[in-house]
C-alpha cells in the first residue's frame, strides 16, 4: 500500500513545486535582462593643477586659460600670463598691515576678516624655485578643473555691481587681494582651505584636522599625485611672476598658514 501512496505522493508534490521554482528563478532571469549599463569611464585627466607651499603657508596655481574662460582675474593682465596662483588668509597679515607675531596672533585668534590673493604668473611652477619651496602637480580632468575655478570664484565676498573688491590695487610681485568669504582662524587657514579647493573638485583629499597644517596637505596632495599623474617627464621650468614679461619681480613674502 505504501509503495503505491509514495510514488503518487512525490509526482503530487512536483506538480505543486515546480510552478513555485519558475517564481523563484524569473526574479534572478530579470535581474540579467534588467541589468544597468557599465559606468562611464572616467573623464581623462588632461588638465594640470599645481598645489604649492612656501613655509607655512599653501596656494593653489591653475592655468591661466581656464582662469580667463570663467573668471574676470586676468581681465587686466596681458596674454602672455600663463598661470594664475590663489591663497587665502588673514586680510590684515596677507596685505601686510598686521606683520610681526602681534599680527600673527591677531590673524588667528581676533581676524578681521579673509582675503583671496590672486598672483599672475609667467611660467608653470617647479619646486625649489625659490628654496624651500614645493610644488606637487596633480592631473585632473576638464570638469574638475572646472569646480576648481568655481570654488576660487565662489570665494570672493559678494560684489557691489559686478566688481570684486579690491582691497589695495596691483602689488608688484604680490598680485591683487580682494575682499573674501570665509572666517579665518585657528581652525581655517591657508592650508585647510586649499584642502577645501581639491575636495571641491572631487579630489580624495581630507580636509580639517587633517589639512590643518601645510605638509598635512601636501603629503596627501603628494600621495594623489602618485597614484594618478601620468608621467609628464621632467618638471616644468620655476616660478617667477611674470618671468617671461620682463626682469623677475620680487619675491613674494610668505604669508600666514
């Protein structure tokens, strides 16, 4: 009896499974009919950006042409400008109204407000030029170059019309200074804000604490350099404002971190 209940059971019971086993297959079947496209490839890195430190204190440097196609920086700067350097700090120290370790204080603890340096300069920048200082060039592509202009764009306080406010005119050797946004302090300096700058633009760079400091930055901008920078061959010749326009300007004094 129980070898005729047995087979009848099992071909019962197949019948039953079988339909809920398609069920249970159709989902992983539409998973593969449904299944999203590859991701993009990742936009060529054809554009170089330099971070540079001199001492305490850390300035972004970008390409003249991508500075002049969305910005008005260059508007009164010859042609032959080829890039432009950015740092940002105490609007007192920067400009040199607040020198000294008084001055150094205030900036940190009592800022009466940021300033953006914009510094043309006549050649891509090489570290040595002068001693002690250090470039790291970082390849990126067009878009993040982009947010990069953007952000030292966005820095400036907001114009009355459609100037920027400067705060002191050209300063041979030192660029123009405009009116900027921000707080600087203790907590956000040069350095933390240029890490802002390359974060901006996508770039894997951690900013405060860990960009507090100049070689905080510059060990991370170091470590992006090497994992992503094509071989570009030997570095380009040093930095000096306006080197290719005529006799090389005085050197900028290092400004507050």
């Amino acid at each position: 009896m129980s070898a005729l209940i047995l087979p009848r059971l099992a071909r019962t019971l197949w019948r039953g499974a079988w339909p809920l086993l398609c069920l249970w297959l159709l989902p992983g079947c539409a998973t593969r009919l449904s299944a999203p496209p590859a991701p993009p490839a990742p936009a060529p890195a054809t554009v170089q950006v330099y971070v540079q430190q001199d001492g305490w204190h850390t300035s972004l440097v970008l390409p003249a042409a991508l500075v002049r196609a969305h910005t008005r920086f260059l508007d009164e700067e010859p042609e032959t400008v080829s890039h432009m350097g950015f740092g940002w700090g105490d609007r007192l120290f920067f400009t040199g109204q607040g020198e000294g370790w008084q001055g150094a204080l205030r900036a940190v603890f009592a800022s009466q407000g940021p300033a953006l340096q914009a510094l043309p300069y006549g050649r891509p920048p090489r570290s040595g030029q002068p001693a002690g200082r250090e470039v790291v060039a970082l390849s990126v592509s067009p878009a993040q170059a982009r947010r990069l202009v953007d952000f030292v764009q966005d820095t400036l306080a907001p114009p009355e019309g459609a100037t920027a406010q400067d705060l002191m005119g050209l300063q041979p050797g030192n660029g123009r200074f405009y009116a900027a946004q921000g707080r600087y302090g203790l907590l956000s300096n040069c350095n933390v804000w240029v890490g802002e700058a390359l974060a901006s633009a996508g770039l894997p760079v951690r900013t405060r604490p860990y960009s507090l400091t100049a070689e905080g930055l510059m060990a991370q901008a170091r470590r992006w350099a090497l994992e992503s920078a094509p071989d570009t061959g030997p570095a380009g010749p040093a930095l000096a404002p306006h080197d290719t326009l005529a006799a090389p300007l005085a050197a900028a004094p290092t400004p507050s971190p």
